[in-house]
C-alpha cells in the first residue's frame, strides 16, 4: 500500500522540472521533422527598434465597439457594463468625426 502511494510522488518529482520548462519554449510545428516539436531559442529584443502605432480613426473606433457591442448584448447572459462602455467609446468617436467634418 505504501508503494502505491510512493510511485505518483515520485511520478511528480520526475516531471516537474520538465513541466515547469516547458511553459517557457515556444513551440512550432515542422512537418519535415515528422511530428516532432522543435524548441525555438526567444528571440532577442534589440533596443531602439520600436514601432510607433498611429492611434484608430473615429470611424474605426465606431466599427470595432459596435461589434463588441452587439457582441455583447447578443451572448447568453447580458453584460450591460460592458455595453454600457462600448456604447460611451461609440458616443465619443461620432462627436470627434461631428467636430471634424
């Protein structure tokens, strides 16, 4: 009985420190290697290579929190917070795009 319960204690031991790698390696599918998984080494961040990104016009703006909206109101259970936010963002970019046209 004692080894019973001994042998997933050492099963656990045995696979930790693989377990706790493994969340750190990315993984990609090569279909040469014939179901293999190849560990790709992180990639370096080179410093002063950063992308600026211009912020969304009013009219995307509009487009993407109207789907998030509706997205929202169409799902199993309401989340009326959530619309109630999306709705604010919607009201905010149609009067940016009323103040600029």
């Amino acid at each position: 009985m004692k080894a019973l319960s001994i042998l997933p204690l050492a099963a656990f031991a045995l696979l930790l420190p693989t377990l706790t790698f493994a969340q750190d390696v990315k993984t990609v599918y090569r279909p040469e290697v014939h179901g293999t998984i190849a560990a790709l080494p992180p990639t370096a961040i080179v410093p002063g290579t950063r992308t600026v990104k211009q912020p969304p016009t009013p009219q995307q703006v509009i487009d993407r929190n109207y789907r998030w909206a509706n997205a929202y109101r169409v799902a199993p259970r309401v989340n009326y917070p959530a619309v109630a936010m999306r709705e604010r963002a919607i009201a905010k970019a149609q009067a940016q795009l009323r103040r600029s046209s």
